[in-house]
C-alpha cells in the first residue's frame, strides 16, 4: 500500500470510519461486532462517538477488575517506570513475587510464565510429554474432551475439540485423543498404556458454558490416580476468581497435577502462567522451555498486583454473590421468554441458550441498549463482566438483556 493520504491514516474517525480502515489493511480472520471502543472506566466502555456500553464480555474473561482499574493502572505506570522487560536469563522481582502467591494460594509447587492461554497450554503438552518419557515408559498421548477450548496453536486447536477449528491447518500433530465431555466411561475407555494425561476445563468456556455433571470431574482424577495419568486443567478463562472460588477445581473435588491460566490473571496485560505439583515441574530442566517475553516484569508486576486484590478483597466471594443476582434475574427471564432453552452459568461466567438461532440478533439489540455480551453460537450469548462488576451494573444490564430480548423476538 503506497498511497494513503494524511486523513485517512491519522486523526480521529468515527466507528465506521475505523472500521472501513480495518477492512482494507487487516486480515479478516475475525468476526467482530461493528463497534470502535475507544475508552473504558470500571464496568463501563465508550465507542469513538462517546456511547457508553456495560462491558459484559470484559475482554472474554480478561478485564477481571474491568477498565481502569487504579490497582491495574498503578502497576502498569511503577514497572514502566521501573524495568518492562529483562531476559529471562536474569531474575527479577516480580516474576518471583507472583510465583510465590500463586503457589501459595493454590494447590501446586511451581509456576512458569508465558503469554497466553495457547501457549501455557502448549507448555502443559510439553511438560506432559516429558513426564510421561521419564515416569510412564515414553507414554505421550493426550486425551482431551469435545466441545473443549485450549488455543490456536497448533497442539492447542488439535486437544481443542471443534473440528472447524482444525481441518484447515492439517497436518496436525499427533498423539491427542478427543472423547465426549462429561462422558466418564468415554474417558475410561481411550485411556491405554500410552496415555500421559488428561486435558479439560472444569467449566468449557467457548464451548458454550458446559458445567461439568455432578461427580464428574472428581471421577477424571480418580481415573488419573489409578492409571497413573496427569490431569491438566486449563483454567485460563475459569481461574482467578472468575467462577466464585479462586480456582475453578476447588468446587469440584479435583485437584490438577498442571493448571494454565491466562486471561484474567493480569486485568488485560498479556500473560499465561503454568502452575505444576513438584515431581511434575521437575520435569522441566534448564534448556527444556522458554519464551522471550513470558514473565516479563512488567506482565508480572501487573498480574502480582491483580491477584494480590482478588485475594485480599475476596472477589470470589464477591463473584459467587454476584454471580446468583445475574443468574437469579436471567432465570426469572426464562417464564416471559419462550426464546430461553436454557440458562446456565458459575460464578460470573453465564450463558443464555436460545431455542432458535437468534443471538445475533439478540446481541445486536443489546448493542443498541448499550449493554455488550459475546455470541458464543448461533443460539447462545455468553456474559462475563469484570469480577468488580456492581449489583446496579447487573441490574441495569438484566433490563437492557430483557428489552433486547423481546426486541429480537
Ligand atoms: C481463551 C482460552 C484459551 C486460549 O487463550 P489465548 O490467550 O487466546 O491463547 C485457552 N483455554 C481456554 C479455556 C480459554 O478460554
């Protein structure tokens, strides 16, 4: 591209303006809503043309103390102004700080850091594989359930179980076993003599908000135990308070030996963090991983920060109470509205299942009410506002998600 005049390429625009610019020059790999956010303050965000929207997809999971959230602003401003970034050849503070807090308030010895779910999860197969070399006789296959989301890397899509998300990008790597979720005998029957490790969400975020049956999950670690397989949960969009509990695992009776995290973890700065038990983690020896980024002070001083508050203030206490007033009003929706199939949800991470496939149309008129939620499917909104979101910011955007609905209906 050689000829671009000086307005076109600065300057403020309006949201059409900047939509107009994307289509030309970006590739057009995602779906996105017709909106140009501009700015954010708590639960709240603001398109180019000043509008406000009740940010109910908060970054899918991301913004967990929402916008501009002074502890997330101050950390960001004090590292900067400090040292963003050094080699991983070198230690620094905050990586160790938030090491330390993660191990202390969760069941696992060792941390590590990245930058995204992705990539937390690949280092999870990484590890995984490794483990099963020296501790299982090279046993290296993984076993991961339909419906599942670990990422977009080429591991992550192939554990991931939705088949458009695959086929493309063939050939991908082997050793991955995919088996219904929520499905303990399905499980039972793909473990072999070969099987290193199990990969699943306690709670299947893209996939539609799938809430695990009851025993479930404790059923996976008991096949683990006596098959002497790993259980790696992928808690990037579940951990950090989002689900009520701090972990997602700690309400369903199933400890991992890994656990992943990202999204939530530093409020919107890029991380991912893989937390391993001791003899798992001791895997890994100097040279097995790396990354240039991952751990970076800045990353890490931020997420010290975010997790310091979640703890400290007991968000997730604060998101289980929260969580039922959204659910409580969602569901008294489901009477007045024959659209409803279904509601479901933990925490501050609901969904809303249609009987037809209006949720983009259900979504559009939430736009047009000022509240945004992700469509997850054709049938299926998902909400997941910052873990800081207030009792008035739930009731206000259960009246716009009403209006909205009987808009589209
Ligand atoms: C979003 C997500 C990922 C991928 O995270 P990225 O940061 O986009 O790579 C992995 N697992 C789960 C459960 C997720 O929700």
């Amino acid at each position: 591209m050689t000829s671009t005049t000086t307005s076109s390429t600065t300057g403020a625009g309006s949201s059409a303006d900047w939509q107009q610019r994307e289509a030309a020059v970006f590739f057009q790999a995602a779906k996105r809503v017709p909106l140009t956010i501009m700015r954010g303050e708590g639960t709240a965000v603001y398109d180019v043309e000043g509008r406000r929207y009740l940010d109910f997809v908060a970054g899918i999971a991301t913004n967990s103390l929402g916008h501009r959230h002074p502890t997330v602003v101050e950390a960001i401003k004090a590292q900067a102004d400090t040292l963003i970034h050094i080699s991983n050849v070198f230690y620094s503070e905050p990586q160790v700080q938030l090491a330390e807090l993660l191990v202390r308030h969760s069941a696992l010895d060792r941390a590590w850091f990245c930058n995204s779910g992705a990539e937390a999860n690949e280092a999870a197969i990484k590890l995984a594989r490794k483990w099963g070399g020296m501790h299982k006789q090279g046993a290296s296959e993984i076993i991961s359930t339909e419906n599942g989301f670990h990422g977009r890397t080429l591991a992550a899509i192939t554990a991931s179980g939705t088949e458009r998300y695959k086929q493309p990008f063939a050939p991908l790597p082997g050793g991955f076993v995919v088996v219904p979720f929520n499905d303990i005998e399905a499980m039972r029957a793909a473990v072999t003599p070969h099987t290193c490790a199990i990969l699943l969400e306690p709670i299947q975020g893209e996939g539609g908000v799938n809430l695990p049956s009851a025993g479930y999950l404790a059923a996976v670690r008991q096949l683990c135990d006596e098959q002497h397989i790993l259980l790696i949960l992928d808690e990037v969009q579940t951990g950090v308070g989002r689900t009520g509990t701090l972990w997602g695992y700690q309400q369903y009776g199933a400890e991992p030996d890994i656990m992943t995290l990202a999204k939530g973890l530093a409020g919107g700065v890029p991380i991912g963090a893989i937390l391993a038990k001791e003899p798992v983690a001791a895997c890994f020896v100097p040279g097995d991983h790396g990354s240039t980024f991952g751990g970076n002070p800045l990353a890490t001083a931020t997420g010290y920060s975010v997790l310091k508050f979640v703890i400290e203030n007991d968000l997730p206490a604060e998101v289980a109470r929260k969580g039922e007033r959204l659910m409580r009003g969602l569901h008294g929706f489901e009477d007045r509205h024959g659209s409803i199939a279904e509601v479901r949800g933990k925490g501050l991470l609901c969904a809303v299942q249609f009987s037809r496939d209006i949720a983009d149309q259900v979504m559009k008129q939430c736009v047009e009410r000022g509240l945004l939620v992700n469509m997850l499917r054709a049938n299926l909104v998902r909400f997941s506002p910052p873990l800081t979101v207030t009792d008035a910011e739930i009731d206000e955007a259960l009246a716009s998600f009403e209006a909205a609905l009987k808009a589209a209906e």
